[in-house]
C-alpha cells in the first residue's frame, strides 16, 4: 500500500511542480527550446545511421542520368524510320540514316503528350494540399514512414526507446495538462460569468483568464512558438486574418493575443468548447452549407467592427485545412469591411509533427490524439504590417493582396483554387472552364514531335 502512495504522490508532484505550475507562470519555453533541440540531434544522429546503411547496401548510387527532350525526341523519330524501314517492300531501297523518311502519324508520336499528361495528373497542385507531406527526414513516427524498411539494430532501439518516451511520459502528462486547460477554462468561465461586466478591470480579467486556457492547451503539445514582429499585433476593432492548417491555429494565435473568433460549428469535445467561449464573448459560428448563416456572419462582423472597442476578431479566409505547403483562394466576406486588416503568416516545422487536420479522414479526437504522441509542435508566427483597402480596389483583389503577402511571408504557394473543392463537387460550368483552362495550358507547356503541329492537335486532345 505504502509504495502505491508514494508512486502516486510522486506523479502528482512531477506533474504540477513540473507541468502545471510552470505553465501557469510560463516558465517551460526555455526546457521546451533545450528539448527540441536534443530532440533534433537525435533526428541528425538517426538520420547519419540510415546514410551509412545505405552507402553499405549500395543505395547512395540510385541517381540515375534523365535524358532530355531533344534526346526523346531523337529516340522517338529513329524508333518510327526503324518501324518503317521494317514494313518497306523487299524491291524498295532503304533510306540512309541522313535521308529523311515522309512523316506519318504513329502511337509513339504522342508518347511525349501522354507523359506529360500523366506526370500532369500525378502531381496535381491542388489536391495533394490536402493530404499529409511525406518527410524527406524520418522523425521515428511511423506514419510518416510509408514503406518502413529495416535499417540496423540500433535504429530499432532508439525507436522503442523514443516509443516509450513519447506514450510511457509524454502522453500521461500531456493529457493531465490537456483536461487542466479544460477545467481552467470551465472555471474561469464560471468566474467570468458570475462577475458584472460593467467592472473596470474585467476587460483585462477576461484577456488574462482566456490567454491563459490557450497557453495550456498548447503546453500540452510542448509547442514551441516564435513570434515575430509582435508590434504588428491586432489591435481592438480589426480583422486578424491567416492561413489555416488546423483548429490550433486558433490555440497559437490565443497564446499571445485575445480574439473574438469566426468559425465552423462543430461537434463533440471542440463544439463543446465553442458553446464554453460563447458564455463569456461574442464569438460566431455558422454552418457552412447555410446561406442564410453566410449573411448573418457578414452583418454580425460588421456590426462587430463598427464598434471600435471590441476585440479583435480571428478568422481563416481559406474557409478550410491546408497542409501548410500553400496558401488557397481567401474568401472575400471579411475583406468587404471597412476596417484594419491584420496579416499574420503560420508556419509549422513538420520535422517534430504533422500539424495538418485531415478533416475528411480523421475526426478532432483521432487528431488530438496523434498530436499528444508527437514530439512537439513548433511553429513560426509572423504579425504582418496592417493593411487597408484602397480606394479603387474591390474586395476580391484586396484578399488577393492579402493572401500573396502571406504566402510571401511563410514561404509558402500562393494558389488561386478555392480549398473548398475538397469537400463539394465543381459544378459542370466551373469544371468545363476549368478543363479548357488546363488543356490550353498544357498544350501550350508541352513538348512535341517535329512532325505534329499545334495546328493539328484537336484530334489528339480526345486521346488525352
């Protein structure tokens, strides 16, 4: 009985002496930085052994010389003089290699139109922003590893090693941290609730309480956030807008400033948090599919604005997840208010986890847990200097503006396709346009055989 005692007494101790109270104080991000930075030379460390192995089972070699297209094409149209020269009559006189033959039309002739149609649909810049990177380095997460292959014994050590660090440690603490953001956010919504707003101080109460909540969920990710240019902050009255990759965007965001937030209702723990929030402020939330939900977002952030004294509100123009390798169509509602815009720019370091929500694949529960086994989640913010919208520019370019900064900032695609694909179907007007958009594009980009013209294309098209 006594050595149970003192087990439990010594987890309780680790955790609120070791988690808890230097969360409220905010005194882990120097341990959390000294840990990601063990944590990546442990990545180096792994990644030297995979090297080696493969230099001593001859895969350092596997770069192979591409030929180029003057090249194919030369294959190509030696190929068709061969396949002719065999087909010619016995009585006939071959041609020599420098006389050349009548083109005809032939299946190889479009061989080079097929592969770039192929390598086309292969690697689609849209739809692959909406699934998970595969690493270029192994970070000993095995779904980032599609094809795991047996390295060496000491590989498959450190693997179980740092399988019982992040599910035997991390995931218990990480979870007691987790549900302590949670019950600090009940009670401090109990507290602000209770309390009269009229207060002078309970502005300044309800900024500290919230913020707080934020820096506890995001302490249970051991995140490690760098904030840059944190003048350019949203101030009371503006529009904060970023990229969007997952809902702790908003958590990050949270971390270092208060926001009246902008988004999907959902359901299950994170619907839950939603109604929690909507006790204390004015936050909106809308189902997508509803028109009429789209008007009362506009009139509802407009009437929100138009106060001046209101915090600041957060919202994701892109409307949906992207796997933070680019920056998709910005939706123009909030950018057709007359007021402040503020940029800010996310970018995640993938090497210690995949921050992207599949939301179409994985529910919130499913995510939040492969969050709680990751290594850490660290991240850049860029507060970006606040824009207005110019006399003559309509909303549309205004967001266009908007978006290219951001992207410019984060390093990131700046795309013009609506993220929203990924969860309805085009309509046959849009997806038309859209085909005759592509084919024009990729006949002009394409590489074609001497002896077939753009001219002479269209019956080539249906092939393709």
């Amino acid at each position: 009985m006594l050595p149970r005692i003192f087990i439990l007494v010594y987890w309780l101790s680790t955790f609120v002496f070791g988690f808890l109270v230097p969360a409220f104080l905010g005194g882990t991000l120097t341990l959390r930085r000294w840990y990601i930075k063990n944590v990546h030379r442990l990545f180096v460390y792994c990644d030297n052994i995979i090297n080696e192995r493969k230099h001593l089972l001859g895969f350092d070699n596997e770069s192979e010389e591409e030929i180029s297209s003057e090249e194919e094409e030369e294959t190509i149209r030696r190929s068709t003089r061969q396949r002719k020269r065999k087909h010619l009559p016995s009585y006939v006189e071959e041609p020599g290699d420098e006389e050349e033959v009548t083109p005809s039309f032939g299946f190889c002739d479009i061989a080079p139109l097929v592969m770039n149609g192929i390598s086309t649909i292969r690697d689609d810049q849209v739809t692959t922003r909406f699934y998970a990177q595969e690493k270029r380095l192994w970070n000993m997460l095995t779904r980032t590893s599609i094809h795991p292959v047996f390295m060496s014994h000491r590989l498959n050590i450190i693997w179980f090693l740092s399988l019982i660090w992040r599910w035997g440690w991390l995931l218990p603490m990480r979870i007691l941290v987790f549900l302590a953001a949670l019950g600090w956010l009940c009670l401090a919504t109990v507290i602000l609730v209770i309390l009269p707003r009229s207060l002078p101080w309970y502005e300044k109460c309800y900024e500290w309480m919230i913020c707080l909540v934020f820096k506890l969920v995001t302490h249970s990710f051991s995140a490690v956030v760098k904030f840059h240019n944190p003048e350019n902050k949203a101030k009371h009255g503006g529009i904060c807008v970023a990229n969007h990759t997952s809902p702790l965007d908003a958590a990050i965001l949270s971390y270092d400033n208060c926001y009246s937030m902008i988004g999907q209702r959902h359901g299950g723990i994170l619907g839950l948090c939603q109604k929690i929030l909507d006790m204390t402020n004015e936050h909106i939330w809308f189902e997508r599919g509803e028109s009429k939900d789209r008007q009362m977002v506009v009139n509802r952030l407009t009437r929100h604005c138009s106060t001046g004294n209101t915090l600041p509100v957060l919202i994701f123009p892109e409307g949906t997840c992207i796997n933070n390798t680019s920056v998709m169509m910005f939706k123009k509602g909030s950018f057709e208010i007359d007021t402040v815009i503020y940029p800010v720019a996310i970018k995640y370091d993938t090497l210690f986890t995949e921050a992207f929500w599949n939301s179409s694949e994985q529910s919130f529960v499913q995510y939040l847990f492969m969050m709680l086994t990751s290594w850490a989640l660290v991240c850049d913010v860029w507060y970006l200097p606040p824009m207005r919208r110019l006399p003559n520019e309509n909303a549309i370019a205004f967001a266009n503006r908007v978006k290219a900064l951001i992207a410019q900032k984060g390093g990131l695609v700046d795309l013009q396709w609506d993220g929203m694909i990924k969860r309805k179907k085009l309509s046959e007007r849009i997806r038309t346009t859209l085909m005759d958009l592509e084919r024009q594009h990729f006949l002009e980009s394409s590489v074609l055989p001497r002896n077939i013209s753009h001219g002479n294309l269209s019956t080539l098209t249906s092939v393709l």
